[in-house]
C-alpha cells in the first residue's frame, strides 16, 4: 500500500460575493479534487483552537505534531529547512529584507519584503552589510549570524541566554505597513531581570538601525529607486524561536517518507521529522512553479525509491489569497486538480499499487481579509480499493463535490493530528 498527501496551501475559503455567494473551491470544477472525495471525506481542524493560524501551525498537527506542546516559534522550522540545526541555548530569527523611508526624520516601513527583493541583488546586499565592519563587530558582540539566502527571506541565529522570548516583542512587519517604525522597534514588554533578554532586545533594536545606516545609499537601492523600485534598506528580525525537536515520523507510523515543497517551513517541518525533503528545480511557491517535477519526484519516491509515504505541498493558493487576487488563487486550485492530483491517481492507478491518497488545505486563507483563518477545512481520502470495488461491480468510480459547503454535514474531526492515522488506517 501506497500514502499520498497532497496539501493546497490555503485553498479554502469563504463565500465570495465575486463568486455569486460560492467559495473558490465551491465555484471551481474540479474532477480530480471530485474523485478523491467520492471515496471518503470530512471536516479537520487542522489550528488547535487559541493558536494563530498558519502554515507552521497547520502543518505541524497534519504531520502528527500537536504544536501546543512542540510549537516555539516559525523561524526555527524555517532554519531546520534550511539545514540549519539549531543548537541548545541558541535562538532563531526570520530576517526580512525591508524598505523604509525617512519621513521627517522618522523612518515609515513600505514594504515587509523590500519591494520583493530577490536573485543577486538580495545576496549583494545582505553580503555586503555582514561584511560590513562596524556592522559585523556588532553581529559578534550580540551572538548573532546571519543565513544569507537569495530572497528577502533569511535566518539569524544568536547565541543568548535569554529564555524569556515573550518578554521581548519583535514586531511581525507585515502587521505595521506604511507605520512609523519607532513603537514597533524590539522592545520589552515586562522587565523580568532577565538581563540576557534585555541585552538582546538591545542588540536586535541597534543592529535594524546600523542596517539602515550601511544600506541606505548602497548602491543596489539607488539603482533600484532609479528603476521605481522600493528599496531594501533595513533588516527586521522576527519570529524568534527555541530549539524544536520533533518525534520521528517513522518511528510513530512505521512509515519512510518524503516530502515535496518548495518553502523551508515544510522542509523544516519534515526534516525534523526524520522525512526526506528533495529540492525540485523549478519548484518556486508561486503560481507558475515545477507541478509535473513536483508530482514526479513524489512518484519516484513512492515507485522507484520504495518509500511507504508522499507528500506534495503546493504554496500557491495561500500566495494568491495573500495578495487578494482571485483570479489567481482560482488558477493556482484548478492546477492543482489537473497537475497534480490527476496524475497521481492516473499514474499510481496504473502502477498497479494499492494506495489512499489525502487532499486537504492547511488552512483557510481568506480573499476577504487577505490573511490565514483557523476554522476547520475540508479534506478528503481516495482509496484505490474502494474504486476498485465499485468498478467491478459495474458502478461508476464515485465522486462528490469538494468543497466547504458540500462538507458542511460531515462529521468535524476535532484533533488535526489524527489525521495521518487516518490516512494510514491506523487507531
Ligand atoms: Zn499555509
């Protein structure tokens, strides 16, 4: 027996006056999404409730992981993903890339992203400042260095003793656009005495303004102001996270896996996990990523490699969704139906193997608020015995609607971390 799961990252969502009242998922036609649901399907909640809703959140409890007892924060997933193990008595940190303008002597953030900065322009400057003198002596004194990868997006880890991460508030970026950053500098909520925590909120508050300082004339910015672009001129950690140590995944399953996606957050997730995470060239995140060497590399696990379990993880509807284009995020579902999910039941059904395939969204993201929601998702679980069967007895291969609505009478599974013993018919 063969395990597949494929998660649309954020495909659900609510009615949509643009859709007559429909959701995406309902709106579409989408036969292969509809095969998968014939066979069997329900409600997950997927975000325990209280938890924010997210991709880390989500996918954690779909991998088996309850993340109110394992959950320290997002940039530590994100480091694992990027093979970064973080080791005891350090902390992680997401570090975007941001544009901020001078206003009056205040600085006002423009972008959580700097513009989307990407390719050799990110790696120039974020080379350019750890190279910097002033600027790296103060990374040594704070304990902190800094994966440079080449999107807005990378990784710090500190060395520190403070164990009192919620006494200091690092402000998500994207929550405070077109602010002035002054009140949403690192700051201490409550003064604990926890001198470690205080001296890296310190340190984190005058490195983001030295890197300001040594990026705002850089050379790549004026180029890229001369071309109408916003600049990426200052550096915001964020995220902050404690060593995170998963349960193995074939230990608790007995299952071997591998997992294929292209963001480090689900790498990191699997990886610390114990699953394999190849990398496939083309796969982007984006509505025009690699969906054929997606679904292949996920084949050649299961059919050449002799894993017992898959994953394909596919981030563009939740990017759609977060940027409030329908048209796009309606796109990137139906490619997923005709792109991904056809041809692993054609191709599986043909390998001759019994398997069962999962399909869920993570999460809601909604078009509406252009943010993750944390009510509960569809999913569904294909069975190549239960269409065999039918088949045999002269029925059509059954199929049902997927979608919200047409699952709104089943029944609510409560624990999203149930759902892998689902997949696998295990108690
Ligand atoms: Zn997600």
């Amino acid at each position: 027996m063969k395990y597949v799961l494929v998660i649309g990252d954020g495909m659900a969502d609510t009615a949509l006056t643009a859709l007559d009242g429909q959701t995406p998922l309902e709106a579409l036609t989408l036969p292969a999404f509809d095969r998968v649901a014939g066979c069997a399907c329900g409600r997950v909640r997927t975000v325990p409730e209280g938890l924010a809703p997210g991709s880390d959140t989500a996918i954690l409890s779909i991998f088996g992981n309850d993340p109110r007892t394992c959950y320290t924060g997002r940039s530590v997933l994100e480091a694992a993903g990027m093979g970064i193990v973080l080791p005891d008595g350090s902390i992680s940190f997401r570090v975007n890339l941001c544009a901020v303008e001078d206003i009056n002597g205040g600085l006002t953030i423009h972008s959580h992203n700097g513009g989307n900065i990407h390719g050799e322009e990110a790696l120039e400057l974020m080379n350019n400042l750890i190279a910097n003198p002033a600027f790296a002596k103060k990374m040594k004194d704070a304990g902190l260095a800094i994966q440079v990868t080449d999107t807005f997006r990378h990784i710090g880890v500190m060395e520190s003793a403070a164990r009192d991460l919620a006494a200091v508030c690092l402000t998500e970026p994207h929550n405070v656009l077109e602010r002035d950053i002054a009140p949403y500098l690192p700051y201490m909520v409550v003064d604990t005495g926890d001198a470690a925590a205080l001296k890296l909120c310190a340190d984190i508050r005058e490195l983001m303004l030295m890197s300001y300082e040594v990026l705002k004339n850089h050379p790549v910015n004026h180029r890229r102001a001369a071309q109408g672009k916003l600049p990426a001129n200052m550096i915001w950690p964020w995220g902050a996270a404690t060593a995170m140590q998963l349960p193995s995944f074939e230990q608790k399953y007995h299952k071997r896996g591998t997992v294929v996606s292209a963001v480090p957050l689900v790498w990191g997730i699997a990886a610390l996990g114990g699953l394999k995470t190849p990398r496939v060239p083309g796969a982007n995140g984006d509505l025009d990523t690699n969906y054929e060497g997606k679904v292949e590399r996920a084949l050649k696990a299961l059919l050449s490699e002799g894993d017992d379990f898959a994953a394909v993880h596919v981030e563009a509807p939740d990017e759609m969704a977060h940027a409030g284009n329908l048209e796009r995020k309606l796109e990137a579902i139906r490619r997923i139906d005709a792109r991904v999910v056809a041809p692993l039941l054609e191709r599986l059904t043909q390998s001759g193997e019994d398997f069962r395939l999962l399909l869920l969204s993570d999460h809601p993201t909604l078009l509406t608020t252009r943010t993750h929601d944390g009510t509960p998702v569809p999913y569904a679980i294909y069975d190549s015995r239960v269409v065999a069967r039918a088949l045999a007895e002269g029925m059509p291969a059954p199929s049902r609607k997927f979608c919200e609505k047409a699952f709104a009478g089943e029944p609510l599974q409560n624990n999203g971390t149930k759902l892998m013993n689902m997949l696998f018919e295990q108690p």
